[in-house]
C-alpha cells in the first residue's frame, strides 16, 4: 500500500474536494429517504437558494 508523503506534496484541488462533499451529502439524504429524493429535496441538500442568494450579493 502506497500513502502520500506527509510534507505537502499532494496538490489539492478545492473545486474537486467540494464537488466530493456535494456527492457525498447527496448520498447522505438519498440514503435516509424513503422514496426518491425530489428535485427541492436535491435543491435544499446542494444549498441552491443559498449559493443564488449569495451571487445576488456579490
């Protein structure tokens, strides 16, 4: 088994790891519904109303 090197030398990519956290909270609520997560549902997990309310801000 390979790790990295503790040191710094991995880069990260912070629009891929938010991307991750995304799918994984996705994951997350599909897991506890009970049906099919709706389009709200999905809407509400991902933050929707706040990312556009945050772009109206700017």
């Amino acid at each position: 088994m390979r790790v990295a090197p503790v040191g710094g030398t991995a880069v990260q990519d912070h629009v891929a790891l938010a991307e991750i956290e995304l799918c994984g909270d996705l994951i997350i609520a599909a897991s506890a519904a009970q049906d099919r997560l709706s389009l709200e549902s999905i809407d509400e997990v991902l933050k929707v109303a706040e990312a556009r309310a945050a772009a109206a801000g700017d």
